[in-house]
C-alpha cells in the first residue's frame, strides 16, 4: 500500500476566463497537470482512487481568485523546483501555479488551518462617500446580527461584525473599490455577498476577486489541545 512520502503546498491563481468553471473542474485539471508533469502523485485506495489533492476552501463559482492554497501529496519525493518547473510547463496563465513549499505530513488537514480570506471589490450603484459612511457605521458597532436565507435550507443567523477583521474603502478610486478580510473558518464563514447585501443593499458587483488566504500556524501546544482538550 502506498503511503504519503511529500506534502506539498501550492499557491495558484485562477483568472478570468475560467472563473466560470466549477471546483470539480480545477481539480481535475490539476490532477491531469500533475499526471502530465510525470510527478508522483499519490492516490486513495479502493474501487474508485482519488487523488489526494486538498484544497484550502473551493472558490465560488465566479469568483477570481489570486491566490488560492492546494496541498499535494506524493508517494515518492521530488525536489521543489522539479515540482514547480515540471508543473509549470502543464499548465496556462488561467490556472497557473505561482509557488511551491514543503510542509510537515504530519500537519492537520489544510482545510482546518484556514482562518481568513481577503477580498476585493468593486461596487456600482453607490458613491465612494457612502460607503465610507456604511463601512464606518458597521465598524463602530459591537454586533450586527445578521439572517442569511438559503434556498431549500434553513435560514442562518450569526453576528456579521464577528466575521470581519477588516473593512475599508480605497478613496482614490471614482467607484466605490472595497478590500475586506472575512472570517474563513472552521466556526464562521462569512461571504463577501453578505457584506455587500448588509451594508451596500442598492449595490452591484461585476466581480468577487479572492486575492489571498491565511492560513493558522499550528503549534504543539493547539494540536495537543484540539487532540486532548488540554495544554501538556
């Protein structure tokens, strides 16, 4: 049985003429990338393998992302630049990896490790000035409550304020352009479409750009509490 022997961890971009393709789709593209690269990819075992490909968090459909977060596991090690340069060559501008790093096989799952997710936006249908109104507003209050219906599921309800660790309006442009950093993890996850409809109801977005996440650094003493519920 083959076991992990490499973990790698990807930063890509995807741009905007596949910003339409869905999740499913970047992964098989990456997983026929890498198989065209003639790198060691490692699969599940069973009837029906899978490639043990893990993503950070999959991009909503539309969205442009800058950079997105994979991990890659290898059955056989390889040196770093022969990953990137090999995968490189297998890959265009509208999917392309812009770099590689080592990390531990014994990390938690990426998806866990994901605390934030940057995005920027650029509204139609309101003023610069009033943004800076609403986005003072909202940052001047403890709480926002906030209802998020969702079709054929129950609705949601949660604090939005909770959700954002930054807010701001970039006043040089003639549009209201905003850059937010949104809760991204296991607990909260808050979409930029919420922010717009909660503070910018009148508002249009042509498009929603992800331009980066970030990611926990584990340490021993959080593994060991997450494992146990205790410091040792």
């Amino acid at each position: 049985m083959s076991e992990a022997r490499q973990r790698i961890r990807a930063r890509f971009r995807k741009g905007e003429r596949v910003r339409h393709i869905s999740h499913l789709d970047v992964l098989r593209y990456w997983e026929r990338a890498i198989r065209r690269a003639d790198l060691p990819l490692l699969y599940s075992q069973g009837f029906t393998p899978h490639p043990k490909i893990a993503f950070a968090a999959p991009l909503p459909l539309g969205f442009i992302g800058e950079g997105e977060i994979m991990e890659v596991l290898l059955e056989e090690r390889v040196p770093l630049d022969r990953f990137a340069a090999d995968l490189t060559g297998q890959t265009t501008a509208d999917l392309e990896l812009l770099d590689a790093t080592e990390v531990a096989l014994g990390l938690p799952a990426l998806p866990t490790l994901l605390t934030w997710a940057d995005y920027h936006l650029a509204l139609d249908g309101v003023t610069p000035e009033h943004a800076v109104e609403s986005v003072n507003a909202f940052l001047a209050t403890e709480t926002f409550p906030w209802r998020q219906e969702r079709e054929g599921k129950k609705a949601r309800e949660y604090d939005l304020r909770a959700g954002v660790a930054s807010l701001r309006v970039d006043t040089s442009e003639k549009r209201a352009v905003i850059d937010t950093r949104l809760s991204c993890g296991q607990e909260l996850t808050v979409r930029p479409e919420q922010i717009v409809a909660a503070l910018f109801p009148t508002a249009t977005v042509e498009r929603y750009v992800r331009v980066g996440l970030v990611l926990e650094e584990p340490s021993a003493a959080l593994q060991a509490w997450r494992k146990k519920g205790q410091y040792e």
